[in-house]
C-alpha cells in the first residue's frame, strides 16, 4: 500500500508518515520500482499502535521505547502521564477561571483587563497586607469580579483581611448573595461561619431573607450570628435564638444589646421579657446562666422583667442578687 493510500485509510498525514520515517519509528518495509515507500500489513498494524500511544500523551521517543524496548514496563510512565495530565489540567482550570472573571467585568479596554489582573493577583497573594489592599481598593475604577471576592472571602483566615474582603462585597451588590448563600451549606464549618457573617454586612432586604432563613440551619455558630445580625435590623423572629445566645453565654453580651434593642417596642418587650422569665423558671439553672439573664433584663421596659428581677434579687447566689438589687434601683431611678 502507497502512502497516500495509508494515509487516506489511517488518518495520519503523509507529512507525519514521512516524519515517523525520519526518525526511524516507522520505515515502510518495502518499496516500488519507481522508488516510492510502499507499507505491509504489519507495518499499518505499527502505525495504529504509534497513534494509540500518541493519545495516551506518550512523546514519540517514549513511543519508540514501548513497541522497541522488551523490557519497558508501562506502570511507571502511566502514573507519570496521569500526574502531568492532572496538572495540565489543574492549570487549565485555573486559567478558564481567571478569563471567565474577567470578562464578567466587562473591561472596557485593555489597562482594564491588566488592572483587574493585578487586583486577583494581590487578592491571591501569601501577604495579609497585600490581600487587604486588593481588597479595599475593589470598589475603585475597575470592580473586582464578584465571584473572586466571595471565594477570598470563604476562604480568609486572617481578620482583618476578611473584615476588608466583608466590606468589599457590601459594596458589590446582590450578586454576591446567591454565592454566599451557598456557602451557609458548605460542609467546613468555618466556611458557613465566614458566609453569614458575609450576608450580615449587606443591608438589604436580600440579605434579611437569608439572614431568617439561617435562624434555622443545623449550625448553632450560623444561628448566632444570624440572630445578632438580624436583632440589629429590628427582626422580632430573632429573639428565641438571641436569648439562647445568652443561656449559652457565647457573644451573650451582643445578644443581650440586640435584645434591648428590640425591647423598643412594647410588644416584642413582652415577649422577650416572657422569655428570659421562661429560661430562668426551668429546673437545674446554673447560677452563672441566671446571672446572665438577670444582666439581659437589665433594658427590657414592663412590669413583667420588673417582677423578674424583684425575686432575683432574693437569689440564693450572692452575685444574681446583688446584679438584680443594682439593676432594680436604676430602672426606680428612671
């Protein structure tokens, strides 16, 4: 068979056969009288087994050692192939991300696209300073892509880097809610910790509606600071959780603030004086639990949180009491 012909039946180009040739991977055993390269069976068989090789990623001198070589072991160069192939891979992925962040931008030129370049470059950076810079300067000329905000945001350990990082998506919009969002079920806790206290930063409705519904997800810490967030927006569907922040004694301070806060109105005062009355009804409490509901009466108006804190201040623990007696004289001298 001519070359022509192997290559209109093998898919592989004259050029390549010819190539192959050079090299000596593949020389055609035979040859017609005018000269030209004519291919047995066997070497079209060669052929196929060369770009079956090929697909794998295989050079062609690593080609060459697998049909020439007995003693070639195909295990190692595989596992080889297989991590060369996952780091390709991995740096191709990275790359997509990079160019899909930045055409959502929409950069209007090409000092855009380098600034913007520049900013996911400091935003990934090994320096705290540098990440806080990127992201306090976001909200300049030239926005940082909202998606690489959520994820450095989800993924920040430093404090004060997620504090900037807090701010910079407060002042990106909506669109970074629905990514948030996500991160309220993502499987590391520290993650859905960083997400709500994300959502917390956000003033609009948007972000209340996801700030209620995590008053019910499965993680206390989400619970918390949902409640507190959403205590200072003047949320009354907040209080059972603000007054379980107070019996557990984490951020009971901030809790017992939000709930003064709430105690403006007469209703939700009622209420939530019903509720630390409730708590500190229940057999069993711990006088250091007692006390912190004492302290979180303190600012709750009605005759109901006057009455509580009238017997607490005949407590058996010295410290409950004597909280209740002080609080007492203040609201008499109000």
């Amino acid at each position: 068979m001519l070359i022509g012909d192997v290559a209109r039946r093998s898919g592989v180009s004259t050029r390549m056969l010819r190539h192959y040739d050079s090299l000596g991977l593949m020389r055609p055993t035979g040859r017609t009288g005018a000269g030209y390269r004519e291919y047995s069976d066997e070497d079209i068989r060669r052929i196929f087994h060369i770009e079956s090789l090929r697909s794998l990623g295989l050079s062609l001198s690593e080609v060459r050692r697998a049909l020439d070589d007995p003693e070639f072991t195909p295990s190692k160069l595989v596992d080889d192939l297989i991590r060369q192939t996952r780091e390709r891979i991995a740096a191709e992925t990275e790359l997509l991300t990079r160019l899909r962040r930045v055409g959502a931008v929409e950069p209007a030129g090409w000092q855009d696209v380098l600034q913007i370049v520049a900013l996911l470059r400091a935003l990934g950076s090994k320096s705290a300073g540098k990440r806080q810079r990127a992201a306090l300067s976001s909200a300049e000329e030239v926005p940082m892509p909202v998606e690489a905000l959520v994820e450095a945001a989800l993924s920040e350990t430093d404090p004060h880097v997620a504090g900037a990082l807090r701010w910079a998506l407060a002042q990106s919009g909506d669109d970074a809610l629905a990514l948030l969002a996500e991160g309220l079920g993502a499987p590391a806790a520290e993650v859905r910790e960083r997400a709500v206290r994300s959502i917390a930063e956000f003033s609009d409705g948007g972000a209340t509606v996801l700030l209620r519904d995590a008053l019910a997800n499965p993680d206390v810490v989400v619970r918390r600071h949902a409640a507190l967030a959403l205590g200072a927006r003047g949320v009354a569907e907040a209080i059972p959780t603000l007054i379980d922040i107070v019996v557990e004694g984490t951020n009971d301070v901030d809790a017992a603030d939000a709930l003064g806060a709430l105690a403006d109105r007469p209703a939700s005062a009622e209420r939530i004086a019903g509720g630390l009355v409730d708590r500190l009804a229940r057999s069993g409490v711990e006088p250091a639990v007692r006390l912190r509901l004492t302290q979180a009466l303190a600012d709750i108006p009605g005759t109901t949180a006057s009455r509580a804190l009238a017997d607490l201040s005949h407590d058996e623990d010295r410290a409950v009491a004597l909280t209740a007696t002080y609080l007492l004289g203040l609201r008499d001298a109000r």
